[in-house]
C-alpha cells in the first residue's frame, strides 16, 4: 500500500512482515507501532523501537471492533466474515453485519461502554481494533496476547486522509490491492466533486 492523504498512519515492508505505524492512536498519545507477520513466516528478531512492538500474524481471521466506522472498511474489503465482535450491537446500522449479530457470528464485548475483559480473552480474537481511545482493558488485554490496533482515522484532517484508513484494515486482512482499487475510486470522486 501506498499512503497518499492520510498522515497518522504509515504503512514499512520488511522481507516477512510490515510495521504499521500510528502516529497518535488518540489524543495526546505517543505513537504506536505493530509487527505484521505474515501467516506461516518465523517471528522477526526486533530491536530497538520495535522490539516491545506487538507482533500479529496477518491475515487476520477474527475482528473485535470497538466503532461502526470499521465496519464500512471491511464491507467494501469484501471481508465482513472476519468481524466476529462489537463493542455493542445497538449502534450498528449495516444490514448484514445485524444479521450477524442476530445469528450468533457477531457478539458484543461492551454493552454499556465497559470492556468484557474475560469475554475477550476467553474469545481470543486476532485483533481488537479501537477507536482511537485508549482504554485500561486494552493494556490487559494486550498482556493476554490479544492484538489491540489502535485506529485513530477521526484525528485525520481530511476526509480523504480518514477513508484512507481502508489500508489499514487492508494490512490487517490481507487485501491491499481491493483497498487500493475502493481507496483509489474514493480519491476521483471526492476531487471531481
């Protein structure tokens, strides 16, 4: 991927993994880094900056998703089937992700804006992308081996920078090249307006 609009994230390829980098993961924050590991390559010898970075084994297959803003991201990715949690099903308005809800595919971790912590761990999903808050059950349940990412696109100036995020849900799930072909759409139709 290439990031062309948005400026809180960047995205580094390495021989085996990526290193996506959020620059402020929520107000104030310092910046955070995570280890891609592509599925099947060996861990990386990490160093320096990187070497109490959280490592995450790519692509993903089980998604916690603490704000509806994600959910358009792996819609168009084409992989609503990784979401397997929200942070509370009341809020979302997509029709196939309630009817995931309603089935059973799709659980609620925080109804009532509290963090099951236990229900997580117990769930162990790959990832539990944030929404650009910070939390004292993400500390707990990074420690337990949960990827916590945080995703701050609301703290983009642009629109464009925000629904360039697209690449980092595309990182995280394996589909950089569908995400350049909606981020790339998404590009023409804003400038032409």
């Amino acid at each position: 991927s290439e990031i062309t609009d948005a400026e809180n994230f960047s995205l580094t390829y390495e021989n085996s993994y990526q290193i996506l980098t959020v620059d402020e993961p929520f107000s104030g924050a310092e910046p955070e880094s995570y280890v891609l590991v592509k599925c099947g390559a060996p861990a990386p010898e990490l160093s320096g900056e990187l070497a109490d970075a959280q490592q995450i084994t790519v692509p993903i297959t089980s998604l916690y998703s603490a704000s509806t803003t994600h959910l358009p991201l792996v819609t168009e990715l084409g992989v609503l089937d990784t979401l397997t949690g929200v942070s509370s099903g009341s809020f979302v308005s997509d029709a196939a992700a309630r009817d995931r809800i309603a089935s059973g595919d799709v659980v609620e971790y925080a109804a009532g804006g509290t963090v099951d912590t236990e229900a997580v761990v117990l769930a162990a999903p790959d990832v539990l992308m944030t929404g650009g808050s910070d939390d004292p059950a993400y500390t707990q349940l990074r420690e337990s081996g949960i990827g916590v990412v945080a995703n701050a696109e609301w703290l983009e100036a642009t629109p464009l920078g925000r629904a360039e995020w697209i690449k980092v849900m595309a990182a995280l799930t394996g589909t950089e090249e569908r995400a350049a072909e909606v981020y790339g759409d998404i590009r023409t139709r804003y400038l032409d307006v």
